[in-house]
C-alpha cells in the first residue's frame, strides 16, 4: 500500500466544520475537500470582486498613487521597468494599458537578463535615461533591492517609484514611494499579492482617485486576465484574495473579455478558451510567454500582451511558440546532463563511500558532496551534490532555462535544487559571474537559506533574491566550490523529517464520484494551485486489464466498489519498478479528469503514484 497523509481524516458529516456541514448533504465529498484546506466559514470562498482586501493597508500605495496622478496631469515621461517573466510581462502590460487609458505618457523597458541580469541596475536606468528620457521610474516585479539603481536614477532628478513583492529583511531602498505587501512595515494582511497584484492594487487605488476627481480613468478590473495569468505562472499562494483575483480574470477569458494576445496564444496551443482552467496559466500561457524572456527578450511576449490587432498578435504568438519550442530543446539537453551528473556523483560517492550506512544512503538516492573533476572520460568540469541538496554548474549551460532544470530536478529527488550557468557563456574566467536558479521543497526557505550563507560568509554572493520556493543568486566562478560547501552547511541543521516526501490524499471518493458531472463540477469549485492544492485523491481498485504505451505510459482499466462500468486511468512515465503485469488489485494516488477524443468525453483517472497489493 502506498505511504499517504491525508488532508482530512473525518468520515461522518458531523465532524466537520459546522458552517461546511449543509454542503456535505449535497457533497460529502467537496465539503471534505475544502475542510482538508483550512477552510472553516463559506465566507472564505466567495469570490466576489467586493472581497478583495482593501487596497488601504498596502504601504506606500498612497504616495505612490498621489506622485502617479500628478506625472499623468502634467505629461511626465513614465518609464515602466519591468521583469523577464511572466508575472514582469503581465505586470508591465497591465501598466502600460492603465496608465495609457488614464492619459499618461508611459513607455516600458525590460532588462535583457543576458546583458543587464535582473532588475533596476544603475545600467538599466543609463540605458532608459539614453532612450527614453523618463522623469518618473515605475519599477514592477522589481527593485525592492534596487538600492544603486534608485540612486542613479535619482542623481537625474527621476522619481523612483517601486512595486514589487519578493521578500526582504533589509530596509527598502530609498525611492519616492514603495509598494510591496513583503516590505517589513507593510500590515497587508495577505503576503501572497504576485507583481502583478502589487501593479493591480496600485493602478486601482489610482483609478479611484482620478475618478473621484473626475479625471481621465479606467476600470482596472477590465484587465484581472493578466493579473490571473502572471498570478498562476509565478506560482503565487492561492488565498482567498488571489483566489478572488483570479477567478475573474479566468471568467474574463473564457468570455472571450481579454487581451487578444492571450486568445492568439491559446490558439497556437490549441486550446479553447471556454474551456480554460486555472492550471492552463501555468502550464499552456505562461510558458510560451516566458520563452521570450529566456530564450530571446520579453519584449515580444509583452508586446503580445498589448497588441489590439489580430494579426499581430497571431504573429509574435506564434514567435512565442517558436521559441517555446527552442526552450524546450535546450532544457531537454540540460535536463539530461544534469541527470548524468547527478548519477555519476552518486556512482563516485559510492566508490569513496566508507560504511554500509553512507551505500545505504546513496542507495536511496542521497548524494554526498563532490567536485567531479575531468577524468579520461568526458565529465563534468565543475559540478556539485549531496544527500540534502543538489547544486550544479557548467560552462555550456543556458542561463534562460536553470530555473525549469531545478525544478526538474527538485521533483524528481524530492531535494533543495540550484543550477547555476555563465552570466556569459563567453567569459568562464574564475573571476566571472554565474547565475543560479533555485528550487526548494516544502520546509526549506530557499532564499532564507541564501541569506543564511551570505551571512556567514559575505564575500562568497554578490546578489540574491526570491521566495520561500524559488531565488535566485549570482556569485563568481571561483566561488562555486565555497558556496556548494557553505550551502550544505546550513542544509545539515534540518532535521532528516524535512527531507522526506511527504504524498498527501484527499482520501477515498464515494462510488457515485465516478462521474463526468462531479469531474467536471470539482474542476470550478475552486481555483486550484499553489496553497489551495488541486484535488487529490486514494483507492483499492481491481485490474481489468491494461496495456503499455511507447514504452513508459501504463493505461489501465479497472473497477471499483459499486461503480457499474470500468473506470479508465493513465500513469505517465510510470515507475516500472512498482508494476507487475500479474497484479490483480493496485492501491493508486491520482486526480480526476475528463479525456476528449474526437468530440466524446470520458472520465479519466490520473495516476500519481502506484502500489501493487500482493495476493
């Protein structure tokens, strides 16, 4: 049987929450499922515009909307300065549509990561000052550590206004006006506002100002599809407000009320915006934008998100498809060095290792730390690893794509991940930068950690940055070694439990849950994601019978207690190693959902995780 913790363990109606106990009566079922989620009053679901938190208590949003209505009545040059991701393109798009709406004078720049790296550099803000000439700096996704940049800007008498959300321990820098829920004096009751939400709540708060004042303004809430789009693809904690938030701008696109870019996109992907779920921002529109910023400039995918004419916006989305594609090529190529890397620490680790215990260990996939140096054999010339964090570095690497690796990475070993490359592939020197990109699992504050290091050894990082789930940092080559060492130092004060995967359930569905109806109904009851997991779900079935596919997907068809008609389920790169072609029951984890072929629908079970029950 499979190792799970479940969200919820009541069984009977009266165990749960008093407010969710008339839902259980229709479905027993959803009720549970909100319960397992923290949820304790119905109030906690609505999604109604009017339960957005007030804009009020987010710091700084005053003076930073008073400075903006005076650039915009007396024709100041606004310059946008925004990020090369998703949540910077949505966030620079939805200010330059407010803005330009409102009647201001507004233009964008967005640092090429592979000249100018990330944020509001003292070069970024020379480049808009030789471009744009700009009396007013709007930073968004950015700057919240921009201190040099913020400086420069203001030795030409810029105003410097910054909107960002990533978090930070040291005071802010000292712009005019800073607007981020994570700043330390912010009482925003919700942390989890992305870019793009901080751009929302600033270009709301304007336009009720303007409009009280019976100025030229806009209705913000026309433009929630980007903020729902850079919301899901920044993998920003789904609470109620983002929840909110999102839920209108999907209802937006599905209604066909969006950014043409977004529909030009959806149809390079096809995919039918009617039947568009939270989880598609992630996974279908918010690669394709972020191509741009990897492989290439964000400026095509934001010019996408702004462009009013069909034609354009067929044509950089299908230069975002493209460049989707190339992303995908060079991540499948690093994806499998990586893995080759990982492997032959491992195999290296073993030959070194001194007792059965440290074999045992790598046996159950824990690495210990090792620079792998150039052998006879072709091998990587400057990577690292160990049994609570993998960290690796080469030359050749991409520095659009380290991010996805380590994600890649983290899934697969369940550990803190950080794939480092070039900041320029032509300069390898000791002295030159690298960039690292990292991924952590639940109970492990990447960027906390990152701190930590750079704390307790302050000339080994020259820059970072993030969240609790993903950073980002640069140091020089010749520190590689130092930081991989310094790293696993802190990894080594967790305790082990951290570093077991836990697999969570939704628990067991009742026989009447088979259905496309309850498939199709769980799949609008909420917004589902980050912080508001999506359904998840456990059983004993039987094996009707089942078939291998291209040689790593298992397609199953089995029977469950009480349902008439056989159930259908696919596995994806399943686990060979846990199936046998005799089982005769499985005890399986997996999501509901519905499989469209040639205009039928069938309800589908999606296979997480698989045990085979002995006879």
């Amino acid at each position: 049987m499979l190792n799970l913790t479940s969200r919820y363990t009541g069984t009977r109606i009266d165990e749960l929450p008093t407010a969710l106990q008339p839902l259980a009566t229709h479905s027993f079922t959803l009720a549970r499922l909100y319960a397992g989620r923290g949820i304790l009053q119905p109030d906690e679901l609505e999604t109604s515009l009017s339960g957005l938190l007030s804009a009020q208590k987010l710091h700084g949003v005053e003076t930073a909307v008073a400075l903006l209505d005076v650039a915009i009545d007396e024709g100041q040059r606004i310059l946008i300065v925004g990020d090369f991701d998703c949540d910077g393109a949505t966030s620079t798009a939805l200010m330059m549509r407010a803005l330009s709406a409102m009647g201001a004078t507004v233009d964008y720049l967005v640092p090429d990561r592979f000249k100018y790296g990330y944020g509001l550099t003292p070069e970024i803000v020379e480049l808009g000052i030789d471009t744009y000439q700009p009396q007013m700096i709007v930073t968004v996704d950015n700057g919240i550590s921009s201190t040099e940049g913020v400086a420069r800007a203001q030795a030409d008498g810029i105003t410097v206004i910054i909107t960002d959300h990533h978090l930070t321990t040291k005071p802010v820098p000292p712009a005019e006006a800073v607007v981020n829920p994570n700043q330390l004096d912010c009482t925003f009751s919700s942390k989890a506002l992305v870019g793009v939400g901080v751009a929302f709540y600033v270009l709301g708060r304007l336009a009720k100002l303007r409009r009280e004042a019976d100025k030229s303004t806009v209705q913000v809430s026309r433009y929630l599809d980007l903020v729902a789009l850079g919301t899901i693809a920044d993998v920003g904690v789904l609470d109620k407000n983002n929840r909110i938030l999102v839920h209108h701008g999907l209802a937006a696109i599905r209604q066909g009320r969006c950014c043409i870019g977004i529909l030009a996109l959806l149809e390079q992907a096809g995919r039918d915006p009617k039947q568009l779920h939270a989880q598609d921002f992630g996974f279908v529109l918010g690669p394709r934008i972020n191509a741009a910023g990897r492989m290439d400039n964000m400026r095509v995918g934001i010019e996408c998100l702004l462009t009013d004419d069909w034609g354009t916006a067929q044509r950089l989305a299908h230069e975002l498809e493209l460049l989707n594609r190339d992303r995908r090529k060079v991540e499948g190529e690093m994806r499998s060095q990586a893995d080759s890397i990982v492997d032959a620490l491992a195999a290296d680790s073993r030959v070194h290792s001194q007792s059965n215990d440290e074999q045992d260990d790598l046996l159950n996939g824990n690495f210990d730390s090792i620079i792998v140096e150039q052998a006879d054999q072709e091998v990587p010339d400057t990577s690292a690893s160990d049994k609570r964090s993998i960290v690796l570095y080469q030359d050749n690497w991409h520095q659009g794509v380290i991010g996805i690796v380590a994600g890649r990475l983290k899934e697969s070993h369940y550990r803190p991940s950080i794939v480092f490359a070039p900041a320029n592939v032509e300069r390898t020197g000791a002295n030159d930068a690298i960039k690292g990109s990292a991924r952590s699992i639940a109970g492990v504050h990447i960027r906390d950690a990152i701190e930590q290091v750079a704390e307790q050894h302050p000339n080994l990082i020259s820059h970072f940055g993030g969240h609790a789930m993903a950073a980002g940092l640069t140091l020089k080559r010749s520190n590689f070694e130092g930081f991989v060492s310094a790293f696993n130092e802190v990894m080594s004060t967790l305790d082990n439990e951290v570093f077991a995967e836990q697999k969570y359930t939704d628990g067991q569905l009742q026989a009447q849950d088979f259905s496309l109806g309850f498939a199709d109904g769980l799949a609008d009851a909420s917004v589902w994601g980050h912080g508001f997991a999506p359904p998840i779900f456990d059983g004993v079935f039987e094996v009707l019978s089942f078939k291998v596919l291209k040689d790593k997907h298992l397609k199953l068809s089995l029977h469950y207690p009480d349902v008439q008609y056989p159930i259908d389920a696919i596995y994806f790169n399943y686990d060979s190693k846990a199936w046998d072609y005799r089982a005769e029951q499985v005890h399986i984890l997996f999501e509901l959902d519905i499989n469209e072929w040639n205009g039928k629908q069938n309800l589908q079970l999606m296979v997480k995780d698989l045990a085979v029950i002995a006879d």
